[in-house]
C-alpha cells in the first residue's frame, strides 16, 4: 500500500493586497496561504507519505514576484530534503498563453531538484520514472489554447471546436496508455481540468470559456485506482460511493467571497489496487463572513445594520463583507462610522451599498428595443440594478463570452 498526499490550488499570492506582517514584510492574506501550505507539507513530512502530488496554480499568474516564488520554493525544498518524490503538475494559471515561454515552475525542472518532478505536458510514468515507486502515473497538465492550435495544426476554427478535437484525442492518449499498463500495479491518472459534471466555485466566472472539459467516463474508468484533480476550487469526490477516487480537493485557502461557505482541504491516500480509500483533511483558513440587510426604516439605521451580523467576538479576524439595501432617499441615515466601529475588530471590512429605487429606463424616441442588439439591452438592464461600475463590466464582459460561445455551437 502506498500513501500519497493530494492537494491543488495554493494560488499564494492571489490575495496579494491589504495589510503587511511587520516580522516578514509580507501581506498577511500571503502569509494565510502559505499557513495552509505549510499544514500540508508539515502533515506529509509528519506521515512520512510515499509521494505528493500538487495538481497545480501555484501562484494567481506564470510570472510571480519573486518574493513569492521563494517562498513557495521554500516549501517544496522541505518536501526534497525529506526524500519525498513531489510530483508538481503545471496548471492554467502556471502557463503563459504564448508558445515557448517558461511556465511558473520551470525552475524546478531546470534546477533538477531531487526528487521533484514537473509535468508540462502529457505524460505516462512508469515505477522507473517514480523512484521505483509501485506505481504508475498517467499526467494530463493544463494546455494553451494556443499550443493545443500549434501542435493538431488547427486554423481558423472556433474554440469548441477546438475542445472537441483535443478531448477527442486526450481520451484517446489516456486510453492508449491504460491498454499498456501493468495490471499487478496502482494507477493513478492528475490533471489540471474541469470534468463533466464538477461542481464550480466562485472562480467560475474567470474561467467562463475558457475551459478544455474533459468527459466523466475518461476519469471514471474502473482501471484507475486514484484520480487527482486540480482547477476547480470546490473540494468534491466526482465518483462518489463508486471506484475510483475522483477527487478535486480544492484550492487551499478561501480565495474570495465566492468561496464564503467553502469547506477547504487537501487528501490523503491510501493507494492499493482496486482498494483506494481516502482520507479528507480539513484546512480551517481565514473565516470569511457574508451577510445583507435591508433596512425597513431611515431610523435606528446602526441598530438595522448590526443585527444582521454575528457577536462582535465572531467577528474577530474574518473578513467580513455586509451589504445593506434601503432606499436611495435614505442614503444620507446610514451610520458608516458607527458600523465600521462596531467591526473595528475584523481583519478587514467590506460595506456594500445597494441603494434601490423604482427606475424604467426610457429609450430616446427615435430608437426602439427591436433597435438594440442583446448586450445592448443588457447593459440597460445593469444600470436599472444600481449595480457599482466594476460589476457591470464583469457581468457585461460575461454575457458577451456566453454569447459568443453559443454563437459558436
């Protein structure tokens, strides 16, 4: 039996924002991850585990602060030093969209690290290429939608069709390898992707598009004995109370408020031919905390606001977001200062606005609805919500790809 540590998604400088550490100089939010990390390192050096694997998105982009590289370095190195084969899989936000240029862990493979090995492309390891391990591993890192065009020599074609080519041919790959396998032996297939029928977090709406799905049936195949996520932010078992394992666990700190009722973790394994079991090991992270009131008068606005949030003593450390609708006239009642010293002891404090008032948009006499095509309209319709500008343009930006991409159907 073998043991192996699963966990994807550290993304450590995402948050890079807000208030320092005075001890190291780095944001706190940084330091959040690296907390999580640091649990999850210490936890496979601790059980003494047979292999790692990191599904990948180190770091929010391929070209990190070198601040931030060093440290995510730093807790590779202790899993080297232990003599722990580290298997690091290049992710989507690991890899530059252009051709050719180096991925965001590319040091580690050019350095030679010992025992740390890094896919960047698909892959098909055999006990001999794992130390010797009892094990073989098929890896599927994430693919450009540029390098995916290069290399099946595609041109001119929209992007589902070029998904559907490169899931036609990944599956096929995967299915290639699976009929060259040493049957005595575990299999254990990572990839960086969606899966048909996964669960989205809140980083969804970055992704929107721009996503190579791979089908249920590839990961689901009874000849596997573990499968290793990574992409999706959302900890779930993809084939549960069935075999094998297909497990995404998730990205390892709360990202943002999307992620609010999240429960985050990294897996163990326990890795045995046709007898996988898996081990949830929970990552308790910074406390995130979302609430909304509507206030029903312009008087007592404080007493309104505060009893839509917890005890003051709940409140210390989160990151608290409130959003408060009312109607616009009684804008000027609220008490801004009295609700941000009631949270005064919140690691940080968000205060919505969500002023309401009865809008009808008018067109001007010389244009009609039948004159406005669909994102026109709905970029009206934002402006009836009293949505903040920021939003507007993520929402518009959205219905624009949705558009586009069923255009392309």
């Amino acid at each position: 039996m073998l043991k192996i540590l699963h966990f994807a998604d550290a993304h450590i400088d995402i948050a890079a924002h807000g208030r320092r550490d005075p001890a190291t100089g780095l944001p706190v939010r940084v330091l959040d991850f690296l907390k999580a990390l640091d649990q999850i390192v210490d936890t496979a050096v601790e059980q003494k585990v047979d292999l790692v694997i990191f599904a990948g998105d180190a770091y929010k982009d391929r070209t990190p602060v070198p601040t931030f590289q060093r440290e995510f370095g730093k807790r590779i190195i202790r899993l080297s030093d232990a003599g722990i084969p580290t298997v690091l899989l290049v992710g989507n936000h690991d890899l530059s969209p252009a051709t050719g240029r180096a991925h965001a862990l590319q040091e580690f493979d050019t350095l030679q690290v010992p025992h740390v090995y890094v896919i960047s492309k698909p892959c098909f390891w055999k006990p001999e290429d794992l130390e010797g391990l009892p094990l073989q591993l098929i890896g599927l890192p994430w693919v450009s939608r540029s390098s995916l065009m290069a290399a099946l020599q595609l041109e001119g074609e929209n992007v589902g069709q070029i998904y559907a080519e490169v899931e036609a041919r990944l599956s096929e790959l995967v299915q290639r390898w699976l009929q060259e396998i040493d049957s005595s032996l575990p299999v254990i297939l990572t990839a960086h992707a969606s899966v048909q029928g996964a669960k989205y977090g809140g980083e969804r709406s970055v992704m929107l598009g721009n996503d190579l799905v791979l089908p249920g049936g590839l990961v689901r195949d009874p000849r596997l004995d573990y499968v290793a996520l990574g992409h999706i932010h959302k900890a779930q078992n993809l084939n549960e109370d069935s075999y094998p394992p297909v497990i995404y666990p998730g990205s390892i700190e709360r990202v943002d408020f999307g992620e609010v009722e999240d429960q985050k973790y990294f897996v163990l394994a326990n890795i045995e031919k046709g007898n996988t079991t898996v081990e949830w090991c929970k990552l308790e992270g910074r406390r995130f905390l979302d609430r909304r009131v509507t206030i029903d008068s312009p008087e007592n606005t404080l007493e309104q606001m505060i009893a839509g949030l917890p005890a003051r003593e709940a409140l210390r450390d989160a990151i608290v977001r409130l959003t408060v609708s009312f109607p616009r006239m009684w804008e000027s009642s609220l008490d801004e200062k009295g609700i941000r010293q009631y949270v005064e002891g919140a690691f940080e404090f968000h205060l919505v606005r969500r002023p309401q008032m009865d809008v009808r948009i008018r067109l001007p006499n010389d244009q009609s609805i039948s004159t406005k095509n669909h994102l026109e309209l709905l970029e009206i319709y934002w402006h009836t919500l009293n949505l903040e500008t920021n939003e507007m343009e993520d929402l518009q930006k959205s219905a624009g790809e949705i558009i586009s991409e069923a255009r392309n159907i």
